[in-house]
C-alpha cells in the first residue's frame, strides 16, 4: 500500500514537474494573462493587441518573454522596499517563469478544457460596470500632423438638478494618440473660474497673462475647483470603495483641461466621461490636493536634478493614493512623510519615472494623519544627453505646460469629512500640533 502511494505521489510530481519546464496557453499562461494584461490588452484598451486567445497571443510569444523579463511590461514602477499598494501590476516571479518558459519552449496551446472561466470585462469602459451617465465633448476636437497646441478648456454643463456623489468616474478619450492628459474639474454653481470666457462645449485656450500682466497660472490648476479625475496613459479609472464618494453639487459643470501633442498625422479627439453614482450618502468625501514646486532651474547636462517641495498637512485626513507628475525629463519621484514626533518616513520611491506611463499608486491600506504631518516630495530630473527623451541636454529647464518644458507636481487623493473641500481642507480647523523632529 505504502509503495503505491509513493508511486502515485512520484507520478504527480513528476507531472507537476513537467507542467512547470513546459507550460501551455490554456493551463498555464491564459490565467495569468487574465489577472495582469487583459486589463489593457483588449478591445478598445491601450494595449497594441488582444490577449484573449492562443492565436493572438502565439505571435507575441517572444516579445512578452522580453518585457516581462526586463519588467517593462506590465507597467509599473514603484520601489518594492516602500508601502503596498492595492492596484500593484508587477509580476511575481512565478508568473514571469512562466510565460518565460512557455516561448523558450515553443508556445504550447495545450487543451481547451484546461482553459479557466473568461474574465468579465465592461465593454467599452475600464470600471467594472457601465457608467450610469455619459457626459463629454460635443464635438471633436481637431488636430494637424505637427503644431504646438496651448491647452484646451471645455466647459460642460452636467445639467444636474441635485446634488450627485460620484463612486467610480473614468475620462475617456477617443483617440489615446494625441492626450497627453486629461484633467477633468469640477466648477461649482458659484465658482467665477472661466466664466465669460470659455463658452459651454466650444474649446477654448486661455491667453498666457492675465489683466495684471502676470502669468494666468491658476487657469493649470482650476483656481482652486475640485478634481473630479485625470486621464493619463495607463491609468485606471477611479473607483472608491462603498462609503466614500467625490461630489458634485447641483448647477455645477465640468471642465475639461486638454493637453493635446500632435504624433504626425491628423487626427481628432472626442473625450467623454463615464459616472457611475453612490447608491447611498457616503461617510466620506475624496478630495485630490495637488503641491508642487514651480520655482526651479534645471542645469544643461544634469543627470539627476532634485526638485524638492514641501507640505505640512493642515488638518486630520486619511491618505488614499499617490500620483507624481513630471514630463519627459523625470526620472523619479519621491513622497516622504514625517508625523507629528515621528522620523520621516518614504511612502512611495518610483524609481525609473515613465512619461509614457503616468500611473496613480493607490495604497493597500489607507493611512490616516493628523494635522501638522509633513510631507516632503522630491522630482528627480534628467536633462542630460543620456536621456533618450531629452529634447535639448544643452537648454536650462523651467517650469511650463509642454512636454518639453517641466513640472513636480504631487497629487494625493484624501478622505475628508463630508462638509470639507479642497479649499477648506487647506484652511486649518484642527489646533497646531505640536512641532515635528527633524529628519
């Protein structure tokens, strides 16, 4: 009895054996397809091709071999050794063995019957479940092969005749080619910003000074109105979990901010955004906070520029998600934190900054901090002539809204009582708190 049990345990673990040096698409590789790629690498997403099949995805046995080797692919970019984060893309190692293993050994298909249940995707949209109201640009926006184009700003009349608590809410351009962002705001029934100026769905570009002769920099940053979501290449929709909701007040509109870059050829773009309502009041609002610095010279050549800002907290928050900006002279990003009588602390350290992939990182655990927390956030830039992106390693850089010029920008999404904003969130209600010990 005992020598057929060890026969029988030597057979499965030589099967198992076998199946881990040569895996099949079926049995193998399509799950971890499922759990990692498909998110991008289907119809109407970003990925070049669809990974739902054995005969899509065979030709592209070698190149997936690559990137998952050299971890370009899937994107993401934070330092391991600094905070969790719920939405973390990068592979395990088991599952880079594996698709590795499957093109060294000729891209098996295996049997169909080994195949796992497919996946669910809402067509058309990256949240979950379609959105119970579209809004967006009436018109496309056209663009020539080559310009330069200022920032667009469409306003957008949400019609809503009561107040609406957003739970999930995705900005969905038609035309991923030429947005290199898009910045979606929320204008209150009272707020003055762009008010006889840009007329409703007619795209407009505001001049670069205002009456005063000095730069319109509030025009970037909404004058202080609420983000309601930002697209960016890779990013995923927002999607809060019950209970927590941003908020749109009755009368209000949207403001689309455009960043278009021309690729070439003509083309056009037609962004609409996807809201999907809370069932029930929440318990608390998200509010997004940007800081950043303005106020730096990047040196010709420089390898590693450090562009450092700091911000002290001025009321009790809980910390939900983290999202660096930089153009195509990044080259990392640090968010550090320093609690009241505390050492300061690296929350999230991005490495190897991708244009490209600008990527919001969402914490596993949401992190509550009084008043009177330090944050420290610090761009890392590369204008030398070893940065494939550099448009010019010989130009001094300043801070600007095109891709060739530069920013350092920290936005992080928080959790705030209901009847707090972003305006009153930097007004302090909480007494000052103790002072915090250096570094």
């Amino acid at each position: 009895m005992f020598r057929t049990l060890l026969v029988f345990a030597l057979i499965a673990a030589a099967a198992t054996t076998a199946s881990a040096a040569n895996p099949t698409f079926y049995k193998d590789v399509l799950p971890v397809l499922q759990e990692r790629c498909q998110e991008c690498h289907r119809a109407g997403e970003i990925g070049p091709m669809t990974l739902f099949t054995y005969k899509e995805t065979r030709p592209w046995a070698k190149s997936i071999r690559e990137v998952v080797r050299t971890k370009k692919m899937p994107p993401w970019f934070a330092n391991p050794n600094h905070g969790k984060f719920v939405n973390d893309r990068s592979l395990s190692q088991s599952e880079i063995d594996i698709l590795a293993a499957w093109s060294d050994t000729g891209a098996a298909e295996g049997s169909p019957k080994d195949a796992p249940a497919p996946k669910q995707w809402t067509s058309g949209w990256g949240m979950p479940v379609r959105p119970d109201v579209v809004i967006g640009m009436k018109q496309p926006f056209s663009l020539p092969a080559a310009a330069t184009i200022d920032y667009q700003y469409i306003v957008i009349p949400t019609g809503f005749t009561e107040d609406k608590w957003v739970q999930m809410v995705e900005a969905r351009p038609s035309n991923r080619g030429v947005v290199h962002h898009a910045v979606v705001f929320v204008r209150g029934p009272a707020d003055k910003w762009l008010r006889g100026e840009a007329k409703p769905f007619e795209p407009w570009s505001p001049p670069k000074t205002g009456a005063d002769g000095k730069p319109r920099q509030g025009d970037i940053d909404g004058f202080g109105a609420e983000f309601l979501t930002v697209y960016t290449p890779g990013n995923l929709p927002d999607v809060f979990k019950p209970g927590q909701a941003r908020l749109i007040k009755a009368g209000s509109d949207l403001v689309l901010q455009m960043h278009y870059t021309t690729n070439g050829k003509p083309g056009t773009d037609l962004t609409q955004i996807g809201l999907v309502f809370s069932k029930e009041k929440p318990l608390e609002r998200i509010i997004t906070v940007a800081v950043g610095n303005s106020r730096f010279v990047i040196p010709p050549g420089d390898p590693a520029y450090r562009v450092p800002t700091r911000f002290q907290v001025p009321n009790d928050s809980t910390i939900l998600s983290f999202f660096p900006h930089m153009h195509v002279r990044g080259k990392g990003f640090e968010y550090k934190v320093q609690l009241p009588g505390e050492e300061m602390k690296t929350m999230l350290q991005v490495d190897n900054y991708n244009f490209n992939w600008q990527l919001s990182y969402r914490l596993a655990e949401p992190l509550k901090f009084p008043a009177g927390t330090r944050f420290e956030f610090t761009g890392i830039f590369d204008n030398s002539p070893n940065n494939p992106y550099n448009p010019d390693p010989k130009s001094q850089v300043r801070f600007g809204e095109q891709s060739w010029e530069e920013m350092s920008i920290g936005f992080f999404d928080l959790a705030v009582p209901l009847d707090m904003d972003r305006k009153s969130f930097f007004r302090r209600s909480s007494p000052t708190p103790p002072a915090p010990r250096a570094e």
